[in-house]
C-alpha cells in the first residue's frame, strides 16, 4: 500500500472542501428596474437567485422603499445549483408606488433538510420604478 505525504493529503482535504463550499454558494440579486402595477398598488420586481441542489427554500422575500413607505413581495425559485429568474409583486401599504427612485432588498433563506443547517444571501440596491 502506499503512503500518500501528509502535505499532499492536507492539500486535497483543502480542494475538497473549497469544491464543496463554492457548490454551497446561495446567491440572490436584484434588477435595476421595477414596475408599477395596479395603479400604484404594487411593483414587479426581478431577482437572480441561486441555491444548491438539496437544499429548500425557506424563504424569499423582496422589498422596496420608497419615500420612506415600504412594502414586501415574496418569490420562490428552485434549488437546482442554477441561477434562476424569478418575480416578486411587493405591495403597498397604505400608500401608492409612484415612478421614480426606490431602495430595494432581498432576502434568500435556504436550508439543509437533512441537517437543518440554514444559509443566507441578501442583497440591497438602488432601482428605478417604472
């Protein structure tokens, strides 16, 4: 039988788990634009997400804020390892989206089913309502 040296094993344990960490990646971003439905009642908004295969979403959830009223959306995308586009409606409370600048932030929850273990992304910028 032969030895593999100590360094070289230490150096493929790294590798192995670096390959399994990038797989592990959980990724979501938000478009640039959204668009006003329903009179102002609500906005589209598009988001890349990615989560790897095996895991389940727990949870997606968009919102926007503009002139200091928010309202929140929800999408959900397969965890298949592939960034995958999907849209959220986020509704207005007590108040109308209008055209012009918005902040928006999302959040992915994913979670492991066999170990429970949760991970996260999120992501938050400046968009333009149209």
């Amino acid at each position: 039988m032969r030895r593999v040296p100590m360094t070289a094993a230490l150096a493929l344990i790294a590798a192995m788990r670096a390959s399994v960490a990038e797989g592990a990646a959980v990724d979501v971003r938000i478009d640039h634009n959204a668009t006003v439905v329903d009179g102002g009642a609500a906005v589209v908004v598009s988001v890349r997400a990615r989560c790897p295969i095996g895991l389940e979403l727990l949870e997606g959830i968009v919102t926007v804020n503009q002139g200091g009223s928010e309202g929140e959306g929800f999408f959900g995308v397969p965890c298949d390892g592939r960034p995958r586009r999907a849209t959220a409606t986020v509704l207005a409370i007590d108040f109308l989206f209008e055209p012009g600048a918005a902040i928006s932030s999302s959040l992915l929850i994913v979670v492991d089913p066999n170990t429970g273990e949760t991970l996260e992304a999120q992501d938050s910028r400046a968009i333009k309502v149209r």
